[in-house]
C-alpha cells in the first residue's frame, strides 16, 4: 500500500470513527427510533451523504454503535491465566471488563438505549447475545488453564463462565440499567462477594485442606 492509499485509508477510518461518535450522541440524545441520520450527520459535521456512504441504513450504524462497544470490553476480557497471582486478581480482572459498560456515563446511557431496542426486537437481541457468548471464550480458557494448574476444579468451563458472569449480569449490570450505579466502595463489596461465591464452588480444594 503506497503513501497516498493508506493516507485515504486513514482519513476514511477517522471519518466512519467520526460518524460513529456522532450516532452515539444522537441515539443517547433522542433514542434509537427517533435519532435520524439528518442527526447523526449534524453531531458528527458530515453531510447525509457521507453517512450513507458509510453506512447504508440506521441499523447497520446501529451494528457498529454495538460493535465499537463490544470491541472496547473485549480488549479488557483478555486475561491470560498466571501462575503466581492469586486467582482472586484474576478474576477481579474479568468482573472489571463486565463493569466496562456501567463505569462510565456515556456507556451506561447508550447500553440503556440498546437495551430498549433489544425488548423491541428479539432477533437483534439473539444475533448480540450469540456475539456476547463468543467473548466467554477468554474466561473459559483461564478456567482451562487453571484447571490444568489445579487451582480450580472446573468439570464444565463454558457452564461456569456462564455462572460467573450471570451473577455479575444479576447483581450488577441489569439493576444498573434502572437504578443508580452503586458507589465504588459497594462495587468492591458486591464484586469480592462474586469471586468469593465462585471460588467456593470452583476452587480447587486438596485433601488435607478440607480435612
């Protein structure tokens, strides 16, 4: 790729990032249904036609809205078991990436409008929730690997996984979408409690420390 190729190739990323951004603000100002792309293009100092360029309908910018976010906490879910940290730490890494979407305003605030999309449409919801089963996979393979180390005894890792990250959907993340975000102190307390729950049922336990 010459110099001026990959300049045009730049320059269209930042674009698309650009319009991104712009949709993000027009979807947590007027909601998905009413946000035009009139909007979107006026938040992101494009014109109409640049959007659709870009993008061929509201949806698929929907798509990308939701696939920016997804890739943001899919860079924290990439936890590479340790040997010498204690698995409290580690998995405290994994409830972190978890905590990506209601840590900040602006995620909490889009993640609320995603989820009212999703209740209008089951289909869009069940094409996500595949993709969000996919990034289970970082924490199935530390279960592996510290099954493997015999730090945990885990006889189903997708199963746990599932376990691990239902009980931080339920006690976190869900009553998130309706109510005040805890402060950082209970946050803490809630998520100790989580990986202290999940270590007492998976952790690897030797004979002479139960006896």
């Amino acid at each position: 790729m010459d110099s001026t190729t990959s300049g045009i190739a730049r320059r269209k990323a930042a674009k698309r990032k650009t319009i991104i951004a712009g949709a993000i603000k027009a979807f947590e100002q007027e909601g998905y249904e009413r946000a035009s792309m009139d909007l979107v293009a006026e938040f992101s100092g494009a014109s109409k036609r640049t959007v659709y360029n870009h993008f061929e309908s509201k949806k698929a910018l929907l798509w990308a809205v939701i696939e920016s976010l997804m890739a943001g906490q899919r860079e924290l879910k990439q936890v590479e078991y340790s040997k010498t940290e204690s698995l409290e730490s580690q998995l405290g890494r994994f409830v972190d990436s978890q905590l990506y979407f209601v840590t900040d305003p602006t995620r909490l605030s889009l993640a609320r409008v995603i989820t009212s999309i999703f209740v209008r449409s089951p289909e869009l919801c069940e094409e996500v929730r595949k993709e969000s089963q996919c990034q289970h996979d970082h924490l199935v393979a530390w279960l592996k690997a510290a099954s493997k180390d015999k730090r945990t005894k885990v006889a189903n890792p997708k199963l746990a996984a599932q376990v691990f990250y239902g009980m931080i959907e339920g006690m976190i993340n869900f009553p998130a979408l309706y109510h005040p975000v805890p402060k950082t102190p209970e946050l803490k307390l809630i998520k100790d409690e989580i990986i202290a729950v999940f270590l007492s049922r998976y952790a690897f336990v030797s004979s002479n420390e139960s006896q």
